[in-house]
C-alpha cells in the first residue's frame, strides 16, 4: 500500500537525484546554460526593485514639496524603470518556461522508456500496487518539474529581496525591520500548523479525480457491452460514488482553505498598515519627509513578503508535496518490479532452438499447472497445446513471451525476428494498415502489391479500398475477427521462424482458421497454437495434451 507522504529524506533524495539526472544528461549543457541566465535575470529584476523603491521615495517627496522639475525627472525615471522591469521580467518569465518544458521532456521520456522496458507497464497492472502510472507520467512529471522551478526561483528571489531590502529598512528604522521578521515567522508557523491537513487531502484528490475519470473512460471503451448486458445502473452507481468521493474530498479541502484564508488574508491585509503605524509618528514629528513614509511600506511590503514563501505559497506547496510523493512511489514500483522475482523461468535465445527444459508451471496458490515439460518443437511443425484447463496452455504462452508467470525451468527461443506471438484478443497499433502491417524500419520498403496479395489471401482486401486506401488512417471499426486476421498478416509479411498463438480460433470461421495454418506451413512458419478446438487434431503434425494433475504428454501425428 502506498504510503500518503513520502518523509523529506526520501523526498529530498528523489529531488537531488531528478537535477543531478538531468545535469548529466545530454541536454544538460543547455539546462546549465538557461539556468545562470535565468539567475542572471532574477539579480537583475531584484536591483532594479531597490531602484525603483528610491525613485517611488523621491517621486513621493517631488510632489509633497511641489518641486515641479525635480516631479518630472522623477517621473521619466519612474517610466524608465518601469520599462525596464517590464521587458527583463518578461524575458524571465520566458526562460523560466523553456527550461521548465526542457526539464519536463527530459523526465518524461526518461519515465515512458522506464515504464515501457522490460514489460514494467504490465507488471505494475497485473500488481495493482500502483494507481493510474499514466497520470503520474502526463501530469505529476508536469507538475513537478513547472512548481519545482517556480518555487527555486521564488526561493532565489526572496534571499536576494532579503539581502537586499533588509539594508533598506535598516536604514530607516531598525525596529520596523525586528517587527518584519517577527510577523512573517509567526505567520508561517500558524499558515503550517492550519494548512498542514492539505497535504494529505491534496494526495487523495489526485487519486479520486483519476478514479472517476477512469471510471468515464471504462463506460466509453465498453459502452456496446453495458448495452447489452443493460449495465446502466451498475455503471451510474459506481461512478456516483466515484463523484461522492471526490466531492467529499473536496469539501474537506475547502473547509481547510477557509480556515487558512481567515488568518491569510488578515495577515495579508495588516502589512499595509503596520509601517505607517510606526513611521507615521516620526513624520508627525517632523524626523522625516513625507517621501520617507511611502518607502519603509514598500520595502516592508517586499520583505515580509520575502519571508512569507509559506504563507503565500503554502496551497501550492501541499500540492506539490502530494505530486512529488506520487512520483516517488512511481519510481519505487518501477525499481521494485526491476528487482522483484516472480517467476524463476530462465529465458535463453538461441537461433532456430525453441525448447521446454524441464519447465514447471504453478498457480499463484502453488498448485501445480505442468511438471517437468522437456520438448522440442520440431522445425516447420504445427502444435497443438491442448488439454483439460485453457489456464495450462495461457500459462506456458505467457512464459514463453516473458511474461512472468509462477514456475522454473529454461525455455529456449529464438529472437524476437524469428519468434512472433499472437495473443487471444488481438491488439494493433494505431495508424494506416501499412503502419499496423509492417514494422517501423520496413514501412517504406515494401510494395502496396505484396501488402494487398496479403491481405487477399485472408479475405481482407476490402479494408484497402481504393489506391490510397493502404497509406490513410484508420478511423473506422473493425471486428474482432478481422482484427486477428490483420494480426496474422502481420505474422505472413514479417515471415519469422515460429509463431506462437493463444486460442486465436475462437476469433475465427473454421474455415478461416484451416486457411491461416496453410498459410504457415507453405511460408515454412512453424505454428504453436494453444487451442480451443482439440478435436481438429488432423490439422497438426504433432500434440502437447496436458492434464490436470501437471502431467502431461507429446503425441506426434504426421511426424
């Protein structure tokens, strides 16, 4: 079970680990690069700010004196200034943006090869240890690298504005600078202590918006089915109480935000007021010009807000701290099933070899599916795996794929060149049927004539249409039966050594199934199929019959 909040050791550690990825990288020259201008520009804005504050005293002082030249000079500065600041503040901006984006496409490519290699993506599904991966991808590496740069700047920003606006109010009165830092300690402290149950709400709001918008998409992928079965009611309650949740969850977050907003905004409203209480009686005194009330306002205002980061911040941060939570325990389910040892089946290529070494095959509760399997599948054959459970014969396709299944043993196969597997429900992959039909690096070598003699030989000319027919995306349904025909014609065109297929018949017309095995054996395809149909045994050169005790026995027919 995920834990809600991940401790600032482990937090801090993922932190320093994701920059010191990047500084390594192949893009971290530039990140270097972008980073010190982006400092250069934020020394820049902070200078022309204690500028700008002593042009405002004297602006202020032109008036009160009715000093007209010196209100014009003033005046001109004033604009100069403010130019300035605009035109440096915008180009800071913009760099801050490029190298958020820069940063953000380097950790989510670096994640979807992490979550895509060595069937982690699946491994994490079939675990359920992990909820939605996918939003942690799109939106919590988006999150994290746009507010963790956001708050280093707003961090850099504040020392300098510190450094910085602490000499002027020094300058001016060393007690308003004591009640300062005073007043912006004792409202962190408070803004925390009130705040701090939104960390934990934040993490679960992440979780049950997700949960609802995966509940809309399952009624959207499935809707034929909740059709028929007449599933409306099942599905509205379910995603009611996805809404309940949710709505549930909000309302907690909205009572902690009035809570904090009543200190906040009082807080927020009394920086406005408390340098005028302690300059205002000096200038009543005659200590002061009146150009000298507005400065200490300014530069109180800019320096309690300088140490008020929490305060101003703090929504922004107990989400960030829920985001950077989620992708730790995204990056530790990846490494856990990169450790973990599921299935003790040795997997060895070897070209031209596929071979059951002494392979055993377990239910998850160690009940025995298949003892001690040894064989070799002779080349240019055609298998069948059959028996009295499926589970038998799934269960010894998936550890042929790799995928990790309970059991020892070695099997022997050749590469994925030579060894092709066609799964029950067939799965194609978006784009034009040159696209789904040919591998990246041959979708420009071979001809429109050899795809359509294919796809005729299957019965599926018609998808071609006409002359473009072959090259345009498609938009439009296609059944289940003609998608595994379009999987099996993958198979005929990519001419691998041996196939594998689990129950692909029960997709198909009888007839088309005898057609698809022809097929194999004229191209020299040598076909495994875990099948449905054990009474079509004249089909095969050869039987695998697995019982329910694990036993299990080789019958070859036409061998």
């Amino acid at each position: 079970m995920e834990t809600q909040q991940a401790s600032l050791k482990v937090t801090a550690a993922r932190f320093l680990r994701s920059v010191r990825i990047l500084l390594r990288s192949e893009v971290g020259g530039r990140a270097k690069l972008t980073f010190a201008g982006l400092v250069a520009l934020l020394f820049g804005l902070n200078g022309l700010n204690v500028v700008n504050n002593y042009v405002g005293r004297n602006f202020m002082t032109a008036i009160a004196e009715r000093q007209t030249d010196e209100f014009v000079r003033q005046a001109v500065y004033y604009i100069c200034v403010f130019a300035i600041l605009t035109i440096v503040g915008v180009i800071a901006r913009f760099t801050e943006e490029r190298l958020a984006l820069l940063w953000r496409e380097f950790l989510t490519r670096r994640a979807v090869n992490l979550y895509l290699e060595e069937g982690t993506y699946y491994r994490l599904d079939i675990s359920g240890q992990l909820a939605h991966p996918d939003q942690r991808i799109a939106e919590d590496i988006r999150a994290f690298t746009v507010t963790t740069l956001s708050y280093v700047i707003m961090l850099f920003s504040s020392a300098l504005t510190v450094v910085s606006f602490s000499g002027v109010l020094w300058s001016i009165s060393p007690l308003l600078f004591g009640v300062a830092v005073l007043y912006a300690a004792s409202g962190s402290y408070m803004t925390i202590v009130l705040g701090r149950p939104l960390i934990d709400l934040n993490y679960d709001r992440l979780d049950k918006e997700a949960n609802f918008r995966s509940s809309l998409i399952h009624v959207r992928e499935n809707a034929e089915s909740v059709l028929v079965t007449r599933g409306e009611d099942r599905q509205r309650t379910r995603l009611l109480h996805r809404i309940d949740d949710l709505v549930a969850n909000i309302r907690s977050i909205i009572a902690v935000n009035r809570n904090l907003g009543f200190f906040t905004n009082g807080y927020n409203w009394m920086i406005q007021i408390i340098p005028d209480l302690i300059i205002a009686p000096a200038f009543m005194r005659g200590e002061i010009e009146f150009g000298v009330i507005t400065q200490p306002g300014a530069a109180f205002a800019m320096l309690v807000g300088a140490f008020s980061l929490i305060i101003r911040q703090f929504n922004s941060i107990s989400n960030f701290a829920a985001v950077v939570s989620r992708l730790s325990s995204l990056l530790e389910a990846i490494e856990r099933t990169h450790t973990s040892d599921e299935s003790r089946i040795e997997l060895e290529e070897q070209k031209g070899q596929f071979a059951f070494e002494r392979v055993t095959l377990r239910l998850p509760d160690g009940s025995p599916l298949l003892n001690d399997l040894s064989i070799s599948i002779p080349a240019g054959s055609r298998v069948l795996v059959t028996g009295a459970s499926p589970a038998v014969g799934v269960a010894l396709f998936r550890a042929a794929a790799g995928i990790p299944v309970a059991g020892a043993g070695r099997i022997i196969r050749p590469g994925s060149e030579d060894l092709m597997f066609l799964p029950q429900r067939p799965y194609l992959t978006p784009g034009s049927l040159r696209q789904i039909l040919l591998p990246p690096g041959e979708v420009s070598a071979t001809s429109d004539a050899r795809l359509r003699q294919v796809l005729r030989e299957l019965g599926l000319e018609e998808l071609a249409g006409d002359v473009e027919g072959l090259g345009k995306e498609q938009n439009r349904e296609i059944s289940l039966g003609d998608q595994q025909l379009l999987a099996i014609a993958k198979v005929l065109l990519s001419k691998p050594q041996f196939v594998f297929m689990d129950r692909v018949e029960s997709m198909l017309r009888q007839d088309q199934f005898d057609r698809v095995l022809h097929l194999f054996s004229a191209k020299s395809i040598t076909c495994v199929n875990n099948g449905e149909r054990s009474n079509k045994r004249d089909l095969y050169d050869a039987v695998l019959e697995c019982h329910e005790d694990g036993q299990w026995a080789w019958k070859a027919i036409r061998l």
